[in-house]
C-alpha cells in the first residue's frame, strides 16, 4: 500500500476543501450555503489534511478534512 505522500489527493485545491467544509456545515447545522464565509484555509502536509476556518450566522467553526479520502475528519465550533 503506497504511503500517503504517493497516493493521489481527492482534495487537491482550496476550492474543493471549502466546498466540502460548506457542505458539512449546512449538514450539521441547517445553515444556508449563501449565508456561509470562508474566513481562512491552511493544508497541512504532514498529516495530508485540510483545516477550513467559517462563519455563519453568529458562530464560527473549524472543519478538518482527510485530503486523500476527502472526508470530514471533525467539525469544531469556536
């Protein structure tokens, strides 16, 4: 099995992370797309995951995402 740094990204841009970061929001929370800011984006290359900072409606949340099976790892409100 090749290890994580060989295998293809299914998150391979900053536009795909968020989406899929907007997507788990709106699943968890009932909160509508539009209403939905990005307010940061970081990839880390150690662990091959994805870290997408929103706000919506007066909350803000951290979506950790698995690149490689672009998964949500965990949502965590701030």
């Amino acid at each position: 099995m090749p290890g994580i740094g060989l295998m293809k990204k299914r998150l391979e841009t900053e536009k795909q992370a968020i989406i899929l970061a907007v997507s788990g929001i709106v699943k968890q929370y009932n909160a509508s797309p539009e209403n939905i800011k990005a307010l940061e984006t970081k990839y880390d290359d150690d662990a091959g995951d994805w870290y997408v900072a929103l706000g919506f409606a007066d909350k803000r949340a951290i979506v950790r995402m698995d690149s490689v099976h672009a998964t949500i790892s965990e949502i965590k409100e701030i």
